[in-house]
C-alpha cells in the first residue's frame, strides 16, 4: 500500500456501477446497503474527526468496523439480525474492493473474516383456519373499500405472498382459466407464479369488475385510485382484527402481521401434506432451509413422529465414560 486510497471514489462506483448497473439490484437493497455506510460515515467522523469526503480506505480496517458494529448495538439498541444486515452491506462493498484496491488484500480479508453473530431463532407464529374466517369476515362488504379490504385479505392468506408482493400487484398480474395464477415478482427480482383456488377465482373476478371503475391499474387501489402503502395495508390489517377478536377469543391473545397470514398459507399447505420443497417453491424461498421453520413449529407433525416411537423398556446401558483424557475434557464441556 503505497499512499492514501480515494474512499468515498470506491464508495461511488460500489453503489453505481457495482449495485445499480451490474447487479441491478433493487431499490430496497441500495436504500437498505445507503443506510449501513451514512451510519458507518457518521461513526467515522466522530471517532476520527475526519469528514466523510476525507476517509482513506486504511481507515476502515476490521477493529474500526467491528467497534462500529458494537456501536450499533450499544447506542441503537439494534439486535443481532439488524447488526448481521450492516455487516452483509460491508462484505459486499469490501468484495467489491477486492477487485478494484488488490494491494489492501490483508485489509480486506480481515474484515471479510468478521463473523455475523448468531441469534434466538423465534417459533414461527399462525393463525387457524377459524381465526382466518374471522379476519375475513371483519371487513364490511356493503362499502367500496370493505370489499377491497376483504379480497386483499383472503388472496394474502390463500396465497402466502409478501405484503411487499401484495401491494405491486396490477390487475394484469391475475390469470384465470386453466392452471388460474397470480403473477408476481418477489425477492431477488424473481417471476413466480402462484395457484389460485376456484374461490379466490370467483372473488378476485367480481372484484376486478368493480374495481375497473376507478381507473387504476392496481389490483388493489386506495380511493384516489393510486396503490395502497405497506404502512396503510397494516392499519388495515390492523383494524379487522380488533373486530374479529370481538368473535373469536384465540385471536386476543395473537399478534397479527400481514406476515402472520403468509405463515399461515405455509402450514396450511402443510397440513394438507404439501412437500416441503413445493412449499419453498409456492414461497419463492431462495432455500429450502427457510421453508424448514414450518416443520418445526408444526406440534401434529411432531406428535405423529412420536406415535411411532417404542417406549422404553425402562432398562439403560450405563453411563458412557470415555477411555480418553481429551474426549473426557470435551465431555466435560
């Protein structure tokens, strides 16, 4: 390393012609990635004192973003996953750097070698077919917008799509007929289609009729005729199920998200002994260990599998006691 290296140049070109042009990655990830390094930069300038135009890529070695990481989680009160999703924006933008700077090779390996740091994982959260009924018969069908609510609402839970999925859909993206489909495009920028009930059919076209009459092109448009925000399909979730919980106690004691009802497609599916890999599949999981959460958290699956097991004859073998002083230490771990 010969002499000071143009950090904020490498940040430039990591973001416009690394993330944007080669990657084209989506407008969540470059916000999301845009977000880790202003942090990283506001850390920077007040354990430095240098401003972020002045930052050399010495300055950022593995204890400068490992104190930064701490920093998070002491200042911020950011948990693990948080914590581990700024480190993801930093290896991508030091993999990047690899390529352009190969004399901060040992620099860079370094801080690539930063762990994430693992975390509880929580017992996914369902809802019962009851409970869904409930939500769904919360919305008022005799208004414009109870209708809307309804079919948004019963197409989340038949379907399993991403409130991030829901609310980009356009009317084109329904296919009826034969193999009757949504189209949508979820993570990582990938088309996938997703079955349709003969039900959800015959709601999804009565409310496309109705819906025409706005103008819009959203599938499921706000008053004005433009699309419904994350924010506003959450209040509404939000309010049908204070009304459900008038009829259906269980859901008092439930905590209902818009991805409550993806989990609660999932193990529907489940149930009804979908394989678990056309299940990553129906979710658009990038891998089938993510899809793996659902078998945990199914308890009749579980006690089917203990059904099957013998009970024990009530006679043990002995304690094991290793032969070995280093397999007695691992022992005693």
């Amino acid at each position: 390393m010969t002499g000071a290296t143009n950090l904020p140049s490498l940040i430039e070109r990591f973001f416009t012609q690394r993330l944007i042009q080669q990657r084209n990655a989506s407008p969540h990830t470059v916000a999301s990635y845009r977000d880790t390094f202003r942090l990283l930069f506001t850390f920077a300038q007040t354990k430095l004192g240098k401003p972020p135009s002045r930052l050399d890529l010495a300055d950022f070695d593995a204890p400068f973003i490992g104190a930064f990481l701490d920093d998070l989680e002491e200042n911020r009160s950011i948990g693990a996953k948080t914590r581990n999703l700024r480190l993801t924006a930093i290896r991508a933008f030091f993999r990047f750097v690899a390529f352009e700077e190969p004399a901060y090779a040992g620099q860079i390996q370094r801080v690539l070698a930063i762990p994430g740091k693992l975390h509880d994982k929580r017992k996914v959260h369902f809802l019962t077919r009851s409970e869904i009924d409930a939500i769904l018969a919360a919305p008022d069908r005799g208004t414009w917008i109870g209708r809307r609510d309804h079919m948004l609402l019963h197409l989340a839970a038949q379907t399993g799509l991403r409130l991030s999925e829901i609310i980009q859909l356009d009317r084109d993206a329904v296919v009826f007929g034969t193999g009757a489909h949504v189209r949508c495009i979820g993570k990582g920028r990938k088309e996938r289609a997703t079955p349709l009930t003969r039900q959800t059919c015959h709601l999804l076209q009565a409310w496309l009729k109705e819906a025409d009459q706005r103008g819009s092109a959203k599938l499921f448009p706000n008053i004005h005729g433009g699309g419904l925000s994350a924010d506003a399909v959450q209040r509404l979730l939000a309010r049908h199920v204070e009304t459900a919980r008038q009829r259906c106690v269980s859901l008092r004691r439930k905590r209902v998200t818009p991805h409550v009802l993806r989990h609660s497609a999932a193990m529907e599916l489940l149930q009804a002994g979908v394989d678990i890999s056309v299940i990553a599949l129906w979710l658009g999981h990038e891998s089938i260990k993510t899809t793996q959460v659902y078998l945990h958290a199914h308890l009749a699956l579980k006690e089917a599998a203990l059904a099957k097991i013998k009970p024990f004859n009530g006679r043990t073998g002995g304690r094991y006691k290793p032969g070995d002083r280093l397999l007695a230490f691992l022992d005693a771990l």
